[in-house]
C-alpha cells in the first residue's frame, strides 16, 4: 500500500468507479479557490483591525476588536454559516446560499471559513503592534518626521510580522482543513464534501487519497513560513 501511495496511487473510489487520487484533483480548485478567498478576506481584515486597535489602544475601537476578536474565536463555524443562510440567504434573499458559481456564491462560505482566522491575526497582530510601537526605532521613525501612517505600516508592522506569519501560515492550513465543515454546509462541491461523502459511503481510498492530499499541503505551508522568516529578519537568515 505505501509502495503504491507514494506514487499517488490509492486505489479505486467504490462509490464514484474512477482512481481516487483523480477525484481529489478534481475537486481540488474548488477548496483551494474557497481557501484563497477566505485567507484573502482574514488577511485583511485581521491586520487591519489588528494594526488599528493597537494604535487606537484603549479607545471604543480597540474595545469593539478585541470583543469581536473574543467572539470570532469562540463561534462555531456550522452554526455562523447556518446562521448567513437563514438570514442573508433565506430571509433577504442577498446572496446564493449553496452550490459554487460566481463571486456571490463565495461571499457566505468565504465569510464563514474566514471568521475565525479573522480573530486570531486580529489579537495576535494587535499583541505584536504593542511589544514594538515603544521601541526606541519608532521613536526615531517619528523624530525624523515620517507621517503616522509610515510609521505604523513600515516600521512598526515589518518588525511586528514574524508572529504574525506564523499564525497566518497556520491559518492557511487551517482554512484548507476547516473547509470539511464550511463545504457540508454550503454544499461547495471542493475537497471537504468529497471528504464527508467518502466516509459516508465507507469509499476508504478516497478518504486515504484526500487527508494525504490535505498533510502534504500542511506540511509545505509550514516549509514556506520558516523559509520566509529569513526574508523578513535578516538575524535568521539560513547561511
């Protein structure tokens, strides 16, 4: 079986009659397209809110990130994704609440996936933002007359980013793994419902084929977050 699997070949799906490892990759555009989308919107709105309640420290700002950062954390994703389709979806008929398509159709379960990811750069970064903004360089950065805004964005979050990158590098694998539950409720037709409708139909080798595709790609994400630490600091750059 190992001497097969390393070379990709897991077997027949019993259920859909084709090789496994050609169905993962069949399915494999739709979880990734949903994964880059959600990663895309935590990103975002992770640093941003996270930068901003940092400098914002103690404001009515700060206060409203760190509780929505609290409850990002602490909601369930099947619940938060019923919860867009019965009321955006169902009741003000906004947004497509299943199947994938268009740029709508990845609005609720790109919102759902991201939620949590979201939080946990939020806190992290806004944590970070706080060890540096009192260091002597920013003092400095400031003296030499460098508008706010370069201030915080250019030497304050590069010095700030190594944690940062390794709870982003993180949550791209766990965007990718969470997608199981995200996809059963939205019924998107990527890797996650493949990997639920395996186990149901007892189809092992594709369940085998999709949890070794979801490992390989945890584990070069990891690989991509130790290399770049080199990048961004130039006292652990690799010889």
């Amino acid at each position: 079986f190992i001497k097969q699997a390393v070379r990709g070949n897991f077997g027949q799906s019993t259920r859909w009659i084709k090789p496994a490892s050609e169905l993962v990759l069949s399915r494999m555009p739709a979880t990734l397209e949903l994964g880059a989308f959600s990663f895309s919107i935590a990103i975002i709105l992770g640093l941003f809110s996270g930068v901003t309640s940092a400098t914002k420290r103690g404001s009515w700002l700060d206060k409203i990130v760190r509780l929505g950062s609290l409850i990002g954390q602490s909601m369930p994703r099947f619940w938060l994704g019923l919860m867009l389709i019965m009321i955006v979806g169902v009741q003000l008929k906004l947004l497509p609440t299943s199947g994938r398509g268009g740029i709508a159709h990845l609005i609720l379960p790109g919102l759902t996936l991201s939620w949590y990811s979201v939080a946990a750069i939020s806190r992290l970064t806004r944590s970070a933002m706080l060890n540096v903004m009192g260091a002597d360089y920013i003092k400095m950065a400031r003296l030499k007359g460098n508008p706010e805004w370069v201030v915080v964005w250019k030497h304050g979050l590069k010095n700030a980013a190594i944690p940062v990158v390794t709870i982003a590098g993180l949550q791209i694998a766990h965007v990718i793994g969470q997608a199981v539950i995200v996809e059963t409720v939205f019924a998107w037709p990527g890797l996650g419902k493949l990997i639920i409708d395996a186990i149901f139909a007892r189809d092992y080798a594709v369940v085998q084929a999709a949890v070794s595709m979801l490992s390989a790609i945890y584990i070069f994400i990891n690989i991509g977050v130790d290399l770049l630490y080199g990048l961004l600091d130039p006292q652990i750059r690799y010889a």
